[in-house]
C-alpha cells in the first residue's frame, strides 16, 4: 500500500482526533539539537510513539514508486520546508497505523512543526497539539554534532553547506513557531547543550509537572 494514497488531511476544517483521546506532544529544537536521541528515551520510559517527520519524509522519498520523491529529495538537500499537504498526510497515515495496529494515544511529534503554515494546518485539520518540548542549543554545538553524525548518518543532509542553509531556515521559519506556541503557554524549554542523560533528567522534570509520569510496571506479589 502506498505511504501516501490521497493528500486530503489539510482540506478539513475540523480536526480528525480530539485531543481528549490522541495526545500530540510536539519536539522540536535546531537540527543536531538531539530531538532523535531524547525521544528514543522518551519511547522506553514512557511508552509514547514517536514519528520523526525528517524520517517519515526520506522514507517516502525512498519508496519505489512514490511521486514525492524527487520533490522531497531537493527539499531535503536545499534545507528547505517540503510542502506541508505531504509532510501532514504522511503523519496522519503513520498515527492511523500506530493506533491501530499497537493501540498508541500519545505521540512525540518530532521535527514539525517548522512552519507557522505547518502547525496552523495541523491543529486545525488533525489534533491540536498538548504542549512543545523545545531543546534549546547554540550554533556551534549543534555544528560540531551534526558534522560528528555525518561521518556515520549517510544523510545527504549532514555536509556543512546544507546544515548552513538548515540553520537559516531553522531561525527564519521554525523559530516563529516555537515563539507562537511560547506566546500560549505551551512551551517546554530544556537546555541542551548538556550530556543526553543530563538533559533527559530536564526532561523528566519538566514533563512530570505537566502531570506526566514514566510508565511503571508493578508487580503485585500474590502468595497463594
Ligand atoms: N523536513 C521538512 N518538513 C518537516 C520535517 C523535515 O521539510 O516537517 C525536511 C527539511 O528539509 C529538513 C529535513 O527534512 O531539513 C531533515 O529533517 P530532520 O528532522 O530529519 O532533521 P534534524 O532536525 O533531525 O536534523
Ligand atoms: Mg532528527
């Protein structure tokens, strides 16, 4: 089945899911801020799906067939925003599939919005999101990051021409974002540029005063 069957989700004028029952916690932060690495935490400890827009979008781009790819593939090079009406369905699709086939109701949305267009489209047509997880980094970490991981990621991506034209695009189109949600109140700012367990402990604080908790197992010992 194809990844991408219709780009319909952004045409609706009310949103698919009702936050009461799929919560959207959207990452963002710079590329190389470590939005993959805190979500995998994430996934282990609390249970959560995550959908790396980035990922969602080369997959599609590398899909035999798919009539997104070259588009997508300029995008990606170029740093630029791959229109939203594909980057949006191909998250739909993959919240659809993880709901039904492993019954997930909390998502790490990571690495979208980048847009103001972006979130608008989303909140409106999809679910309004709960709140952002927002890593915050300077240049020069997220640089020294970035050229580390390029020498393993195979990313067309990860060459310093193109992390120069993502850093642009980074604070002239995604950061509006983050400053509109921060305007709501629905911003969590964790600083990192500590070590990842450092910044998970943030994490963890930050999100257990939005009332949420690791998933714990508890055994109850039953003596017969
Ligand atoms: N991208 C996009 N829309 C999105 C997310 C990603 O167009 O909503 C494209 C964009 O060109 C970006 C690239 O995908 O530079 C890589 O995104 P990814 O999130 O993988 O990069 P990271 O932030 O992890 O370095
Ligand atoms: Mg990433």
């Amino acid at each position: 089945m194809p990844a991408i069957e219709n780009l319909g989700a952004t045409t609706r004028t009310s949103p698919l899911w009702s936050p009461d029952k799929v919560t959207v916690i959207f990452v963002l932060g710079g590329p190389g801020a470590g939005k993959g690495t805190q979500c995998s935490k994430l996934v282990s400890d609390y249970g959560f799906k995550h959908l790396s827009a980035g990922d969602l979008l080369r997959e599609e781009q590398d899909r035999p067939g798919s009539e997104f790819g070259e588009m997508i593939k300029t995008y990606i090079k170029e740093g630029t925003i791959v229109p939203m009406e594909v980057t949006i369905q191909l998250l739909e699709n993959a919240m659809k599939k993880a709901m039904e086939e492993e019954k997930k109701s909390t998502f790490l949305i990571d690495g979208f919005p980048r847009k103001l267009d972006q979130a608008h489209a989303f909140e409106r047509s999809v679910v309004p999101s709960k709140f952002t997880l927002f890593f915050d980094a300077p240049e020069d970490v997220m640089l020294e990051r970035l050229l580390d991981r390029g020498k393993t990621s195979g990313r067309a991506d990860d060459n310093i021409e193109s992390i120069k034209k993502r850093f642009r695009t980074f604070v002239e189109t995604s950061m509006p974002v983050v400053d509109e949600f921060e305007s709501q109140k629905r911003v969590i700012k964790v600083n990192a540029t500590q070590t990842p367990d450092e910044v998970y402990r943030d994490v963890q604080a930050r999100l257990k005063e939005w009332g949420i908790e690791p998933i714990t197992l508890k055994f109850v010992q039953t003596d017969a």
